[in-house]
C-alpha cells in the first residue's frame, strides 16, 4: 500500500470519522487520573487521524511521495518509474515511456517520463516537436498524468488537427521530493537548470526522434513549472522557441544561493534590465488566484517585441488543478502553433 494509495486514504478518512465517535463514547469513563488520560489520547487519535487523512490526501493529489521509498528518502536517484503511469482502464493512443538522462553537464542522473503520440510507432521516419512539461512544486511529473489527464488531452488534441503529434517530456525537477529548486542551478544543491536545458534534450535527441533546431522545442508548466517555463524561455531563447505558463510568477521564492533570484532569475528584473529575446510567451491564470494574477500581470505589462506575448485570465478559478486542467488544451494547442511541425528533415 503505497503512500498515495486510495485504500490508505480511504483507511484514514474512516478513521477519522470514527475517532470522534470513540472520543464521545470514552471520553467520562474511568477514575479521575484514568479519564484524564484517556481523553488525551482520544484527542490526540482525532488529530493524528484527520491530520494523516489531509496529507495523504495532499500526497495523492501533487503525487509528491509515490512510494515510502521516496518518503523517507531511500530511494535510489537512478531508480525507475512506471512505464506507464496510467491505470490499465485509462490507456488511450498516446504511450508513455521512459528515459535515463545522464547528468553529463549537470551531474544529475535521473529517469524521464515520456509521452509519445500514437504517429510516433506509425511514421518511423519523422521527427516530432517537443515540450519539457513542468509540474509544480510539491510535485511531480506524474502528477500531470494523474492530477492533469495529460495524455487525454493530448491524445484529443491531436486526434481533433488542434495540435501537431509531438513528443512530451515529463523531467523531475528535483533529486528530493522535500527539495524546491525552482529549476535553478543552487549554488549548494543540484544544478536542475542546467540538467533541464542540457541534459534533458541531449537525453532526448539521443534517444528520441524528435526535432534537433529550436523552432521544434518549447516548455510548459503549471504553478512553480508556470515559473520555470517563462524563466527557462528567457534565459535560453537559443534553445526553446515557446513557452506557456500557467499560474505561473515572477521569482524562483527561494535563496538560489548566488542572489540571482534578485536578478537574473527574477522574470521582472530581466524583463526591464536585459535584451528581451524572440520567443513566444503564454501567459494564464484565474484572477481570483490572487498572486498569480499580479505577478502574470506584471510580466505582461513588461514583455515587447521581440517578444510574442498572449496573454489569457479565468475569470473564476483558483490555484488548483481545476483551474490548470480548463488552460491546459488551449495552451499545448497555443504552444503548438507556434513550434515546427513533424519533419522527416530534422
């Protein structure tokens, strides 16, 4: 029973149904110092179960800790992950599969979930687009799976002409579940821009046959992915075309370690301080998420040309995966617009 498992879940949220039905019950039995005693302990049974059931619940939903081995952190950094991460009932055209990414330049070696469309098996000469997809933060990739449905979307996409077939990558973030790294380079811990924008596409290209020129790559994401997909497009415009960003902000939110979250890694100060690149911008967001309104909004005001900027605002809609499911299609379809079609060229 893993730690995202709905027999848990459903194990736990029994258990706190029940745990005040036995406080009632127990809670004037016994002698004076007995029923001191055992009313503590039957408060603490209704906090542990409630406070388990909301966890496991959170867990299930961001897909943060998949196995014990991640919570308590034995798990190997090379170790895999499911083919295909979907239930037997949920399989549509798309597949998934997996990569090893070996950290050459980054010194991170991780597997990569991969989504391939169904013309991938069906048209063995062609190179196809593709996106990094990044997920937020506690998270994981699978998280767009699950959480997000990815591979229905994309399967209905394409299937409907919206969207070209295109590869997807689904990279980890992260070497720690517990670790935010906001896809920087930390100056004390795993250098994650560098594997993404590096070793994830020399990963790819070599074992993929997708696109090999910029015009075929682009990034998207949701929450702190909604970050690392705008920060990543402006800072290698030479290696990503596109980028769409989801409730997304302005700043990585944590000490980098060399004050570039002040800087360069902060989207606004770039924006105003450096050349603005020649790439596409998707921006989205509810605008009851609050934050993510204000800082969508400040990017917006200051992004120009070169830049191609489109911006889209819910008007209702949190900072949850209801919200990213509704952007999700049109931003794939968006980003597809923008990146080179199939190729038998490249």
């Amino acid at each position: 029973m893993a730690p995202d498992s709905p027999v848990l879940l459903g194990l736990l949220a029994a258990l706190a149904v029940l745990a005040p039905v036995v406080t009632a019950v127990v809670w004037d039995r016994g002698d004076r110092w007995r029923r001191s005693a055992v009313r503590a302990g039957a408060a603490t049974l209704c906090l542990v179960t409630l406070v388990s059931t909301v966890l496991v619940a959170a867990n299930r939903q961001a897909e943060t800790y998949p196995s014990w081995a991640d919570l308590f952190g034995t798990a190997g950094a090379g170790e895999a992950v499911p083919a295909d991460p979907r239930s037997a009932g949920d399989r549509s055209p798309g597949n998934f599969t997996t990569v090893d990414v070996a950290g050459t330049a980054s010194g991170v070696s991780l597997p990569m979930l991969v989504y391939l469309p169904a013309a991938y098996d069906a048209d063995p000469a062609t190179r196809f687009p593709v996106v990094e997809a990044f997920d937020g933060f506690p998270g994981s990739p699978r998280s767009w799976v699950r959480g997000l449905g990815v591979a229905t979307y994309l399967d209905s996409e394409i299937s409907a002409g919206r969207m070209a077939p295109t590869v997807v990558l689904f990279p980890p973030q992260t070497t720690d579940p517990a670790l935010d790294t906001e896809c920087t380079d930390l100056t004390d811990g795993p250098r994650m821009e560098t594997f993404l924008t590096v070793d994830v596409p020399a990963a790819a290209r070599a074992h993929l046959r997708v696109r090999n020129d910029r015009a075929g790559w682009g990034l998207i994401g949701y929450s702190a992915g909604g970050y690392c997909a705008t920060n990543l497009l402006l800072r290698h415009p030479d290696r990503f075309l596109a980028g769409a960003s989801l409730s997304g902000y302005a700043d990585p939110g944590i000490r980098v370690g060399d004050g570039s979250e002040h800087t360069t890694n902060d989207d606004r100060w770039r924006l105003r301080h450096l050349p603005q690149p020649p790439v596409a911008l998707y921006l989205a967001c509810a605008r009851t998420d609050v934050p993510a309104t204000r800082d969508t909004s400040a990017l917006a005001g200051l992004a120009h040309a070169p830049i191609d900027l489109t911006t889209t605002f819910l008007a209702v809609g949190g900072h949850n995966m209801q919200t990213w499911r509704a952007l999700e299609p049109s931003a794939f379809d968006w980003l597809s617009s923008w990146l080179a079609a199939p190729s038998v060229r490249q």
